[in-house]
C-alpha cells in the first residue's frame, strides 16, 4: 500500500527519496504511530510523521497536502470512528435557490442601516433560526447568515461564498499560499512576461565571450585566448501584490503558473497578499497572515519607484470594500481600500492590473469598474493577449 504511495508523491513532483520512504518505514515499524503508541490509529499521525520524514522544506507542504489527500481520501472516516459529526451537518439543512423574479424583490440595506440592523438583532435575536427574513439564520432571505440569498449582507457561518454579494464575513478563514513551483502546461505566461525586460550583464565572469575570445586569439598569433564576461540577467524589478481566498479560489491553478512564471522570469521578485483590497497590512506566509504583517506604509517606503508594481485579483468584491472605511470584510479598516490603491500607484507610476476573471463578465461587476478607474484603465485579463498588452505597457 505504502509503495503506490511513495509512488503519489514522486507523481506530484515532490523530491522524496527511497532513503526518506525507508526511514519511514522503519518508524513505522517502531510503533512511533499505530495501535501500541495509541489507543487507536490516527490518520492524522501518520500524516504529521511522513511529513516529517519525506517533506524537507516547507515550500513543498502544500504539495505534499494535495498528493495525501488525494490518496487517502476516505480513509479516516473508514478508521476513526471517534470524531463529532460536524456541527455544520446538522445546522446546514437547506439552501434558498430563488428565481430571477425572486430575487428582484429583495431590497438591499446601506452599509450604515445594515451595522446598525446587526447590533439589533445580536441584542434581540434568542435562538436558532431557519428560512426567515429578518433573524440571523439559514436558508432564508435574511441579510445576516448563511445558505440563503440576499442581494448586500454580512455572511455568518458558510463554508464558501455562494453568490458573491457578501459586504463581510463574520468567520476568520484560513487561506494557502500559491504554489511558486508550480510547472506550467505551456510556455505561453512565460514567453509574454518576457516582453518586460531590461538586460544587464553582473556578477562574476560566467559565460564565454565568442566574438572577443575570436578577436584576442587572432591577435594572439593563433594562440588560444578564452574571455569571459558576466552572465546577462533580466534586470527589471517586479513588486507582486495578489489577492488570495475568498472568489480567488476560483482562480487558484492559473494565478499558479502567473507566480511561477513570475518568479522564473524576474531576478527581483518581491511578492505579498492581500485579501479583495489593499489596506494597512499585508502578508507574504498565510498561514502565518495574522502574526506575520507587513505595514503597507513600510512597503511604499523599501521599494524605489523603478518597480513595476503588477496587482493579480478578480477585483470582485462589494464596492463598499474599496469606498468605505471599515468595508473590509475581516477587519474594521480605519481608510478605505481606494485610498491605499491611489498610494501605492501614485509611488510606482509603472503599474498594472491582471484579472482572471473572463473580460466578458467584467461589465456586469460594479466593484470591477471601481478598481479600473482607480487603475486608469489598466486592468488586462489573464491572457496571452492580456499579458502581452500589460508587460508592453509596463515596459514604456
């Protein structure tokens, strides 16, 4: 069983060795997890000690997570019998779908009338509730809650967004770094990021210099003369800013092969994250964006004006996010994500928007239209052609 997957993990191109998969083995066949460690045998044990064992950096966990869970799928509810079932199942009992027609009917409350209408019902509100219109509940038109329909609401206890409207959410959610290793199915990303380029030749002497090794040996009576010179490089410098979770999940695979495009292409390659928009923080580990912030100040402050600043996001958010202090979803901002894009685009005039989302659903996104005249028109769409049009106006 452990052979095919040993063989799982090489297939997802993570650098396990058979001496790795051997001191596996041998842990295993210590008891250092399994029935004499243990009351019983937990999956979760033996995912922590093949992670340890066979993953020796922490740039491939990510990796490692996809190709378990892939080949273990189902196994721990065939083996452990011991947990709850989770308390979503039970509350979780049906989701609204509404019609067109339906769903016109619903008004939408203000930003103020809809905080103020929270407070309320967190002060009267007693039990649970389900399919109203009026308490925090499940499957109802409430503004407040989850599996339900509303047009402008505050999302409590869903799992993911359904129909895009939310202008918060009441969950902390957990989000997962982009994989920077991430092998691309063509050369297409990397061949239009190329047209952003300024070589300069640095660092010590690495490659050959043909026509002057040439010119040095015809001087030299015949005799040999090799002359080398610096290795050309790629000398521009890219701040990447890109939005993660939420509607990004969407985009997940194709904003993978943009970073490790990115990161091939570029020597000067700093990256961050950011949450739907910019604010006073943002994050480079994020499993670690809570503990681990970089001030956005500090940002415009260690970076010159000669980066080409290059924001990935679907810009697909309430309008409020972008226009309203306190309008993020997570945290009560005290400025508004508008002020900080116009910050950080007036401190690095070469700047660009890419979108994943499809160019063709653009006009029916308010939000979308907000970020694209904050960006002065600059928003491409992750495409060749996109691409191509970015990096030619980030390269003038």
């Amino acid at each position: 069983m452990l052979i095919d997957f040993f063989y799982t993990l090489r297939s997802a191109k993570l650098p396990v060795s058979v001496k790795e998969f051997l001191t596996l083995l041998e842990a295993l066949q210590a008891h250092v997890v399994g029935p004499e460690s243990d009351d019983a045998w937990k999956i979760d044990d033996f995912y922590y000690l093949s992670r340890l064992t066979l993953v020796k950096d922490e740039k491939h966990y990510d990796k490692f997570d996809r190709a378990f869970a892939a080949y273990f799928k189902g196994v721990e509810m065939l083996t452990d019998f011991t947990k709850d079932v989770p308390l979503e199942w039970l509350r979780k009992n049906l989701e609204l779908e509404l019609s067109p027609e339906d769903k016109a009917k619903i008004e939408k409350m203000g930003w103020d009338e809809l905080m103020e209408t929270l407070k309320k019902r967190f002060e009267e509100q007693k039990e649970r509730h389900e399919g109203g219109s009026k308490w925090i509940g499940t499957g109802g038109t409430s503004p407040f809650g989850a599996n339900g329909y509303n047009p402008q609401g505050i999302r409590i206890g869903q799992e993911k967004s359904r129909n895009k409207s939310a202008v918060k959410v009441w969950d902390q959610r957990a989000y997962k770094d982009y994989d920077d290793t991430q092998e691309l199915g063509t050369r297409n990303i990397k061949v239009a990021l190329r047209r952003l380029r300024k070589f300069a030749r640095e660092g010590s002497a690495e490659e050959l210099d043909l026509p002057d090794t040439i010119r040095s040996t015809a001087a030299n009576a015949g005799w040999l003369d090799i002359k080398m010179v610096p290795e050309r490089h790629n000398n521009v410098k890219v701040l990447l800013l890109m939005d993660v979770g939420g509607t990004m999940d969407e985009h997940i695979a194709r904003v993978e092969e943009m970073f490790s495009a990115a990161k091939a292409e570029f020597k000067h390659l700093e990256f961050y994250y950011f949450h739907n928009c910019v604010y006073d923080y943002m994050w480079k580990n994020n499993k670690r964006r809570f503990s681990e912030k970089f001030a956005t100040w500090d940002i415009l402050r260690k970076y010159n004006k000669d980066y080409k600043l290059i924001f990935i996001g679907d810009a697909t958010m309430s309008p409020y996010e972008i226009l309203q202090p306190g309008g993020s979803v997570e945290y009560n901002n005290e400025e508004p994500g508008a002020e900080w894009l116009q910050r950080l685009t007036n401190t690095f005039p070469r700047f660009a928007w890419i979108n994943p989302e499809p160019q063709g659903v653009w006009q029916y996104r308010q939000s979308i239209a907000v970020i694209q005249q904050l960006m002065n028109q600059r928003m491409y769409p992750l495409t060749l052609k996109g691409l191509e049009d970015a990096m030619r106006m980030l390269s003038k």
